[in-house]
C-alpha cells in the first residue's frame, strides 16, 4: 500500500512540478522504483496512476471540503481509499477513519452534478471558456468525452492488405470494429495487452493512429504525383499516412523544428514501407521558412494547447490548470 501510494505522488510530481506527459512520468517513476508492488503488475499499476491522475481535480475538491491540507500523498492516499472496492486492495484502518465514508470515484461524481468540471475533474476555466463557445450542454458532454479513451488502429497498407491484417489482430485475441467512414481504420472494442506489445504493431502491419488524426490528412485529398508541405512532419504518422493514400507516388517536403524527432521519423518511416527517397526531410522552423517553391498542398497540423489530445494523456488536464501558460502558446 506504501508503495504504491508512493508511486503515484511520484508520478504526480512529475506531472506537476516536471510537466511531464502521463505515460513519461510513469516510465521515469518505474525506472527509479521498478514498480513493484505485491499482487498488482506493472500494466495494473499503470491503470490506477492514469485513473488517479484523470480525477485529480474532484480530489483536490474533497480534500478541500474536508479541509484537509494537500500533499501528492494525501491525495494517493483519498484515491485509493475511494477506490477501494473496485481494485479490490486492503486499506489501513487510519485512512477508512477520513475516507471511509466514500466509496468509487463513479458515485462521487453524481455529487457535483451542478460543477461540471469537478464532475469530470477539469480547471474551471476551460469548463467556463468552453460553455461561451458551445452553450452548458455541449461543453458538459465535450467534457465527458474527453474522459473516453478511443484507441485506433490503421493499416498500413504499404505493408499488408486489410483482410490479412483484420485476420492477424483478431487472432491475438483483441476486439475490433471497421469504421464506417475511413476504410482503412479500426476501432478497437477490447484488447488483452498493451497496444505496443501486439505483433502486427510491432512489424508495422498496423498503427496506432487516432481517427482525428487520419482526417486531418483526408481533408488535404492527397493524390500521385501531388508535392506536399508537411509543415509540423515529426515523428511522420500523418507523413506515412499521406503515402499510404498516394501508394507512395506523392512528393513530401518535411519540416520539423526537432532535430531529434526528424531522426526516428527517418527510421519510423522506412519501418513502416515509405518510400524516403520521394522525401525531403528538413530541419527548420515552419513559421520562418521562405518557401520559393510551390506545393499543391500544405498540411499544417500545429502544435496547440493539446486539449484533443486528453484521452491519450490526462496529465494534460493538469498542464491546463495554467491559463497563462495556454495563452502563450
């Protein structure tokens, strides 16, 4: 139980202090702890922290109606009494003598029913900013899908065809379903491990990619023979993509800010079946660049304050606590 509620004031520090994305903060903590705790593996452990750190907000909340001072381990200590009978661990008498009363983060939401974003534990004020834009209702439910965690698959079509891939993943036993709109794209409805552990991911045969962003790259309409601008390219999902679509018949000039990042999209994309040689990669900053040169189409799919990007990483929901630090970029 030390342990574990160790593990996620670490991680929580990382988030906070660090500024770290969620699944950064774990692998940091896990280095330096192994995360190990007894009864629980490491995708279990994995789990709990990312449950813990999506609700941070309606903690903060219960602390401070019971006014209790916060720390990163008070914190563990509320999510884990709460969550008590759903993770089915044991819990020290002293804690059930504060927390006992309250049991699942589930039911506890239906208490602040009337303050949406402690109900779906979001900073205020996003809530409020968003509800000028879409009205109380929408902002509420765009709120509660972003607590909704979609993982997508594409297949990569430079490498397997669609029946043979479907066939692969279905046989590891994961669960999935064909999306209506992009053929080439499957929702997944259950999967026994984790994405990066699935063998058709680990040869390239499908890729973790989500709806959004494949839509990004249908909007261009890229065609054989079309010269591109990928204009924000690194790590080069969205790159590949617009080769998959053009079977490897378009001409990209890619730009990324990120020397690091230019470097594993180099790699990623000759894993993934890319023909490189149709593709300039370039180093520099996209907003100053003198493009002499015509392309028939740009995609820019700029950095922004990452709120779509919440499902994949609930840290971002603390990143967002600062108005200010969203302002500037």
């Amino acid at each position: 139980m030390h342990d574990l509620i160790s593990i996620l004031a670490n991680i929580l520090f990382n988030v906070e202090v660090l500024h770290l994305s969620f699944d950064l903060a774990f692998k940091r903590v896990c280095e330096k702890r192994r995360c190990m705790v007894k009864g629980l593996s490491r995708e279990s452990i994995y789990s709990i922290a990312r449950d813990f750190i999506s609700n941070y907000y309606l903690l903060l909340e219960i602390l401070r109606t019971k006014g209790i001072k916060y720390t990163r381990k008070e914190l563990a200590k509320l999510y884990l009494t709460i969550q008590r009978d759903v993770l089915g661990i044991k819990i020290p008498s002293k804690f059930l003598k504060r927390y006992g009363e309250l049991k699942s983060i589930d039911k506890l939401k239906d208490s602040f029913s009337s303050r949406p974003w402690i109900k779906y534990s979001y900073p205020r004020w996003l809530y409020e900013h968003l509800k000028t834009l879409l009205g109380a209702k929408e902002a509420e439910e765009l709120l509660e899908s972003l607590n909704t965690r979609n993982i997508w698959l594409r297949i990569n079509t430079l490498k397997i065809d669609v029946d043979k891939a479907i066939k692969l993943i279905e046989g590891e036993g994961i669960v999935i379903e064909r999306d209506r709109d992009l053929w080439y794209m499957l929702k997944v409805i259950h999967i026994p491990k984790p994405i990066h552990r699935v063998n058709a991911v680990k040869k390239g045969y499908v890729i973790p990619q989500d709806k959004a962003s494949a839509l990004v790259v249908e909007a261009l309409k890229p065609e054989p023979g079309m010269k591109i601008y990928d204009l924000t390219a690194a790590p080069g999902i969205k790159t590949s993509l617009i080769m998959q679509l053009t079977e490897n018949k378009a001409y990209i000039i890619a730009f990324d800010v990120s020397r690091k990042r230019l470097k594993a999209m180099k790699h990623l994309l000759k894993f993934l079946g890319v023909d490189t040689s149709r593709i300039d990669i370039v180093l520099a900053d996209s907003r100053i660049i003198d493009m002499r040169k015509k392309a028939d189409v740009v995609l820019i799919d700029a950095p922004c304050s990452s709120s779509g990007a919440i499902p994949k990483d609930p840290a971002i929901k603390i990143h967002l606590a600062n108005r200010d630090r969203v302002s500037y970029y």
